[in-house]
C-alpha cells in the first residue's frame, strides 16, 4: 500500500534510469518506507543480476524522500538539491539480486546538524525482499545551503 499523494519527483532530484524509488509506503518524522523493483534500467550484469552495492543508492534515495516531504511538510517547498554522500558502514547479506525483485528500504534519520549555510546528517538504512534483510546501510550525507550574501563596499 502507497501513500497517496507524494509526488516522488518532487522530492528528489532522480529522473530516468536513475530514480529507483517507485513508491512511498510510509512516511512520518521518523522515518521513510519505499518500495522499489529492480529493473532493466538498473545497472546490471549479462546474467540479468545487480550488484549489491546498489542498495547503498537506493537508502540514499529513501533518505532524499525523507528529506524533501519534511522540507516540503515544513515549508510548503520540497528540496530536491543533491547532497554530498559518504558511506559509514554497508552491510550486505545477498551476492546478487535478479531482475524483477521487490525491495523495501526504510530509513531512519540518527541526527543532524544545520545552520543557515549547510546540512549534515547521519541516516540508517535497511532493505528487504520478502522480510529477507539483504542490507544494511549507513550514510552521512552533506548539503551546502543558500549560499551567503556578500556586501559590495560603496
């Protein structure tokens, strides 16, 4: 069951071959609940698999959804600038994932720290098929803010 009226599109910056979130399951302020299949548009091998390691994008992705519905809940206006990503730890519990595979990511957001200038953020993520666990997943995630203004000496 989706959630009705989110727009991915206006949450993150994905389009084409490189969204992979296909639907927004559950949302609140704790968390981010995705679904998404494994296709041919994914980047994937002769035998029709995908690595692992792509799971690592689609808890980023179930992140930038979190991060856009709260910006948009709070503001009225989703930001769907991209971040600055960095992999703290990935667990993986699967060597291959085939085409056509269901995936439900959950994410959770650790902590924060904003000011006016810039973001950072810890987020934990897991992804399941089937109430399989296939991985773990945590990222920090930076985002520059509006940049500031500069006063021009008269």
């Amino acid at each position: 069951m989706s959630v009705t009226g989110i727009q991915i599109e206006d949450l993150i910056p994905h389009r084409g071959r490189m969204k992979w979130v296909d639907d927004v399951l559950e949302i609140n302020d704790a968390l981010a609940k995705t679904s998404s299949l494994v296709t041919e548009q994914w980047p994937h091998d002769d035998m029709d698999t995908v690595d692992p390691i792509m799971l690592i994008e689609l808890v980023a992705q179930t992140a930038g959804v979190w991060e856009g519905w709260k910006s948009k809940k709070k503001d009225g206006k989703a930001g769907v600038k991209g971040w600055l990503v960095g992999i703290k730890k990935a667990d993986f519990f699967i060597d291959r994932i085939p085409l056509k595979m269901l995936l439900v990511a959950t994410v959770r957001r650790l902590y924060s720290l904003e000011s006016s200038l810039e973001s950072y953020a810890v987020f934990a993520g897991e992804v399941e098929s089937e109430s399989r666990l296939l991985s773990r997943v945590e990222l920090q995630v930076f985002r520059p803010g509006a940049e500031p203004e500069v006063e021009e000496d008269k």
